[in-house]
C-alpha cells in the first residue's frame, strides 16, 4: 500500500482530486492542521534520529536553557 499527501492552493482542485481518487478506488482523508503539523513532526523526528540514549536529567537542563 503507498500513501501520498497532496497540498493545493485551490479548494476546488483539491475537492476535485480527491472525487477522482475515490472514483479510482482510493480511501482520501482531509487532515486537520494538527494532524498535519503531527505528520511533519514525526517526518522531522525520523530524519534526525541518532538511535543514542540520553537521561532524563540531560532532557531536563537542555528545556531549561
């Protein structure tokens, strides 16, 4: 299964697009901001992901600068 997210300008195109993807078969889901500001996190997350372990202590003082 592939996922795609698409962003347009007009609302129109965007209504248009996702009647043709339900017409071709698709399952199309509008995300709300959050949803898509959750989805640039986790992207944002995976892609400076070191895989090292940091304490709790060392989290604590760097929110604290």
């Amino acid at each position: 299964m592939s996922t795609i997210v698409i962003e347009g300008k007009s609302a129109a195109n965007m209504e248009l697009i996702m009647q043709l993807a339900k017409k071709l078969g698709a399952r199309v889901k509008k995300l709300s901001v959050i949803e898509k500001e959750d989805l640039a996190l986790g992207t944002l997350m995976n892609e400076v992901k070191t895989g090292k372990k940091v304490s709790k202590a060392t989290i604590l003082r760097k929110l604290k600068c």
